[in-house]
C-alpha cells in the first residue's frame, strides 16, 4: 500500500510509477482526507497478503507536511506487524532531518522505515523574494536525475532490501528542519497573502479542485476566495495550476513562472514509460 501526498505533482508521479511496477494499491493523502472529514479523523486500512507499506510525500520546510503528519497520527494499519516499510521524500534542494522526522511519526503508531531515499526534484516554493523555480534545462536534468533513482529504488522495493538510506540532507540539517523549520510552520505558511486579480480569473474553480487541504471555495462561478482556516500549507497548488495566472501571493510571486509535473508533456510522458 503506497500512500502519498503530493501539490504540484512531484511525488504523485513517484507513486505512480511504484504502483505501476509493484502492483501495490495507492492512498492519495489529500483525497482520503476530503472524503473522510480530515486529516484528524482516524484512517484504518488492511494490508493484503504480503503488501509491504510506502510513505511519500514532498518535504516543506524541511519537514513533512502538517497534513502528512496529521494523517499520520491516526492512521491505523489492522495487520502492520512486521511489514517491508519504506520512505521516500521530494524536495526541490536538501531535506534536512524530514525522514527522521517522519521515522518519529511512524513510531508513535508502532511502524519503522526499513529504507528511505530523497528524490531531489523540480522546485515549486516561491513564497520568498529568493525562492524561484528551476529553468527548463535544470528541471529536465532533475526529472531524469529523480527517475534513475527511483527506477533503482523500485528494484530495492521489490526484493524487500532494509538498511537503504540515501538522503540529501544538506550541510546544516538541525539548523534547517528545527530552526527554519519551526519558522516556515508558525509564521510563514498561510494564505493570507493569496489573492486574485478578477481581469484574468475565469471561474473555472481549478485553483478548489487542487488545492489538497480544501482551503478554497469557489462556488456558482464566483471568484475564489480562500477561508483562512489555519490550514493552508503554502503548497502554491492554487497558483501554478491557475490556467490564466490570475492567482498571486502578495507580490512575492510577481514575474515568476508557474510549475506542476506535467508542464512539460512531451517529457513527462517519455520518462513515465521508460523502463
């Protein structure tokens, strides 16, 4: 059973393509969320017949995401004993301690990571005047970077290795998930800078449909607004996938491009079926 979080399409295409050669069952976080009321109601699953378990989510702010780590907490897993188990986190750059993080969470619910790795992937963050988003050229590199170490990884899934752990944490992991970690969740994420410029917005209610916490209601062709909730992960789903760039966060985002993982088609669906 692989159960994944993804935004703008980074780790819903890495559990995609472990579904696709394992033949393991997906759980898309955000959506059993929506269906069941919450990431803090209780999700309960069985396991089938020898069906080792994945976790995969991106990393924000060098930690895993609030709604990953909610549904965490009340995840029940009837036959979890003794099962394969493995982690597998995107980031656009370093993942600081985000795996030792999550290995906590698990533990608190009895299961442990036999394996992990970090896919380092296409950037999506751009709600700081520094952050941008990778040109073409370094997100095809990453893309094909990301797809050779998972196609290897696959093959560890398969047999069921333990002990893998290759991780990018960076050169000052505590500093980063700790430090600028705990500021990224108190006092940075949010949606309070959102906004949409009504000229360009057509009413197409995309921006309510991706957006994984359901922070956005955009009824009857009305414009979007979000309902500032405390809930919003600053995942910027909303603004890349807006199809008229009607969407932008303060003036933070002024200029800069958007991305999800299918931008670019023609790559996407080459790498998607190489073997």
């Amino acid at each position: 059973m692989v159960f994944y979080f993804s935004c703008t399409g980074n780790t819903r295409w890495a559990a995609k393509r472990i579904a696709y050669f394992t033949g393991d069952r997906l759980v898309d976080i955000a959506a059993e969320c929506k269906k069941h009321g919450g990431s803090d109601k209780i999700h309960e699953y069985t396991l089938d017949l020898d069906e080792p378990i994945g976790f995969l989510f991106p990393v924000h702010g060098w930690r895993p995401p609030l709604m990953v780590r909610e549904f965490i907490s009340k995840l029940r897993i009837a036959n979890a004993q003794g099962r394969y188990c493995y982690i597998i986190c995107t980031a656009g750059d370093t993942v600081g301690e985000a795996v030792d993080i999550f290995q906590k969470d698990l533990a608190a619910i009895g299961l442990k990571a036999d394996c992990a790795i970090s896919l380092i992937m296409p950037e999506s963050y751009i709600g700081l005047p520094f952050m941008n988003l990778d040109n073409e050229s370094s997100e095809i590199h990453k893309k094909m970077q990301a797809h050779r170490i998972l196609t290897q990884f696959i093959d560890s899934i398969l047999d069921k290795q333990r002990g893998i752990f290759n991780i990018t944490k960076g050169r000052w992991p505590r500093i980063n998930s700790r430090l600028l970690g705990h500021a990224f969740v108190n006092w940075i994420i949010g949606d309070s800078k959102f906004r949409v410029d009504p000229d360009r917005c057509i009413h197409c209610g995309k921006c309510a449909k991706v957006c994984p916490t359901s922070d956005i209601e955009c009824q009857n062709g009305e414009t979007p607004v979000w309902k500032h909730n405390g809930k919003c992960l600053s995942c910027f789903a909303c603004y890349h996938h807006c199809p008229t760039r009607a969407i932008e966060y303060g003036s933070r985002t002024k200029g800069k491009g958007q991305y999800y993982y299918e931008h670019y088609e023609h790559y996407e669906h080459s790498v998607y079926n190489a073997k």
